[in-house]
C-alpha cells in the first residue's frame, strides 16, 4: 500500500456542501500514476499498455472542502493479464470512499491483452493487500 | 427507459484518443436531471432529498469526440427508500460503456434514509427494465 | 452567431450554490465544436491544426442548476493565421458569463502557424461580430 | 510568491498529447486555496465572502503528463474592495501558462462588494508582485 495526497479545490465541492462523487474517479486516477509509472516508466502515450475495463466506487462518508485527503492504493488481484486495484479515500481520519479498478495489459498494436512481465507483477505484488492492512473491502 | 444525449468535448479525449474513463460518471449524472426533478422539480439545493450511495461502471467499447453519444436511463430496481439506475452509453450504434448507480432517498435534516413515496415510485416505476428493454445487464 | 445549448449536470455547482467558474472554459469549448469542424472535418486528432493561445472569461451573473445555458458563439476577429471567437452564456434570457477565445491555425509537423485557408475564412466570416449582434462586448 | 504544485493526471492530457486548456483554471483554482484561507480560515461555506469576477489565462509552452507542475502565486494589485492574484504554471523549468484572476470581497447578505479589512490585506501584500520576482507579466 502506498499513499498519496490530494487537497480539494473549491470547485470539487456541489451544491450539498460535500465532495461531488463524480470528482472521486479522477482522485483515484491521479493516486495510480505511481502504478502506470511500472508499465510506462516515463509516461508516455505513444507505447502506453493499459486499459482500464472497469471501476466500482463506495460513498461510506462525505468529504469537505478543508481538508487534504489521503489515497490509500492497494494492489488487490492480479492475474495473467488484468489486475485490480482497491482504494481508499480518508480525510481527517475518516474513511469516506473506497473503489477498485480493474485494469488490462494491453497491446494497442495487435489489440489483444498481454501477460504481465514477471518483474512488472512483482512491483505491483509489493502493494498486495492482505487481511492486516486493508480495513475494508 | 428515455434517451438522453452528450456531445463531448475536445477535453473530454484523452492522451489515448478516446473519451477519458472518468468523464462518464458526468455524463450519467446529466442524464440522470430528468430523475433528479422526480424528486426535486425545482432542482434546488436547500430541500435536495437524494443522497449517492455507490456507482460502477464497465467500459465496453471506446468513445471518440466526432459524434453523439446517447446516453439510455433506466431504472433496474426499485427498494423502499433506495433504487438503482441502470445506464449506457452509445455512439455510432455500439454499445460503449454501461453503469449502475445507487441512490438513497434521504431527510438531510433527520440525517436518515426514508421511504421513497408513493407518487415517484410510480414515475421511476416508468423506466423500470424488462428483459426486452436492455440489452446487457 | 450560432447558438449552442448545455445543461448544468449536478457536480458543475459548487458550494455556493452556483455554477462553478472553472466549468465556463469546457462549455466554451464544447459550443466551438462547428467551428472546429470548419477546420477539422472529420473531428480527428492526427491532422489537428488548431492551437488554443488564450482565453479570457468574465463572470456577469450567476448560472444556476435548474435552467439550460444558451451559449452564443461569434467569432470577433480574423487575422492572416489566428482568430479570436467571442462567446456568451445566458440563462433565463440573462447574459451570465462572456469570454474571448483566440486559436492559431497551426501544422503541427512544421511547428509553425499557417495562414487561415481562404474557404474556411468564409465559413468563419459567416459568424463575425457585428455592432448590431453583439449585445456586449 | 508561494509555489504550489500539482501533479497532472491521465485524464487532464487531451488528444493533443499535453494537458488541456480547460484544466488549467482548476489548478490556478487549488493554487490560491491559500489565499481563500486568508478570507475564510475555516474554508466553510456559510460565510464565504469572495466572488470570482474574471479570469485570463495565456498558454505560452505545452505541459505534459510525465511531470509534476509548480504554480507560483502572486499577487499583482490590491484595490479598496477587489484584487488580481497573477499566477504562472512551470513544468520542467520552463514557463507554460500565466493567468490573472480578479476576486472580489464581497458581503452575500447585502448582495454588494466591500472593503478588504486592514488585515488580510497585509497577508495579501506579502505576495505582492514586484519588478524582482515576476519573470512575465
């Protein structure tokens, strides 16, 4: 698990006065760069790997304007070519959003997923989730 | 089940050439005004009555900016303060992406879920999905 | 002049009730799809040939949830290879919000900005300010 | 000046391959919730007291997925009741936007701007612009 910061911006924030849940699939995105830099070391588009096939997200508690929020990510499957991530949104100690997302090794050239390279699987296996550190799933 | 359409947006593409995952929960949330006035005609803040429990979204097909997207609403169960809307997304006749979303009738001020009356069950009651309106579930 | 439609979805009010200033630049941009379509027919990024150099926007009157956004689009001035198109958003027969776009006509491969082809100058001559269309300016 | 950074996620790069126009009020946005905190130290709603009357933002360089951005904040005038906050995004040592946004201090009750009190405005001067430290402007 690793975490990662982010600080709501005034327009984060709708009409009830809380973090518009639309806003959450982009704060998980960002709080995945560190993942995409495994399979793109240097983030660029034109050899990019991955397709995102799917995310699910849970609104457990509001989030408010005043406070930074921490991204908790975990690697929570991983399979030949497809792997899942679970994350977590807390803020001011709170659990308030959890998500997984499932992601596909992918290549664009022939449009076909492809296994995960053995020492791309064993960073990802360094974030794996176990009955200790996941609080909720 | 009613028709609702987006045209997206040159922003809306990502570094990949396609509409970007987290810019479908938007969408959903646009189209889902027309139930949102179900139980709020008005569309005012100060007596909004719908809390967003949960959303998970599947992505089918890729989306790209050159035409239309139809966005198709439904609403595939119906609980006693809670009710789930089953979205897709369309362009150029092909299924792309399809989403569920959870919502709970909610007393902002008691701070508890309550039931969802009579008069917009019927109206959601409207959209619900049969095994001939949708085509993936 | 054309006229472009949007509607407010949920997430674009922010905590003061209104429709957040952050949102204007994307539904600006969106109303500019024809305009890209004079230069870009096909909509397609691989011969993209427009840059975005500079807006400006100022916020008259607030945009609520409720109603839909007329958004009006002119375009204010035309040079050899850059041109400057002026919008507004109104809301209830309101002038909310104006701002001014200028975009470079530019090939990419070579780095540099091109003069505007004489066929698309006509298209966009079509919408060109004038004292009796612009309500403000 | 105080430096901000922001770090751009996928869905901010557009088709274009760099970080889309639209993105960058959003991060001027986060960059002065510094400033906001001076006017509302609790970042609570109920008594906001700033509206955001105007925006200019000029691109100057492309930015790109692969590297964090620092906004420098500053602020370039102070009047009785409004003021102008100048700020630029820098990615990899080189300039790529500048913007300039004008906030006013304004009183929601009596729906009319009023006088920024002696105190914040000199939390506002310590960011004043001077010859010295604004490269552009």
């Amino acid at each position: 698990m690793y975490k990662y910061t982010v600080t709501p911006k005034f327009g984060d924030i709708d009409g009830l006065g809380h973090v518009n849940n639309t806003i959450i699939p982009g704060w998980f995105e960002q709080a995945r760069n560190r993942i995409y830099g495994y399979f793109n070391p240097e983030l660029q588009f034109k050899n990019w790997n991955l397709i995102l096939a799917r995310f699910e997200v849970d609104f457990v508690s509001q989030m408010f304007y005043h406070a930074d929020v921490e991204i908790h990510t975990y690697v929570s499957r991983i399979g030949r070519s497809s792997f899942e991530v679970y994350q977590e949104a807390w803020q001011n100690g709170i659990l308030c959003t959890k998500g997984k997302t499932v992601l596909v090794h992918f290549d664009f050239k022939e449009q076909k997923s492809q296994a995960i390279p053995q020492a791309i699987r064993q960073m990802l296996e360094m974030h794996l989730t176990s009955d200790q550190t996941v609080s909720v799933n």
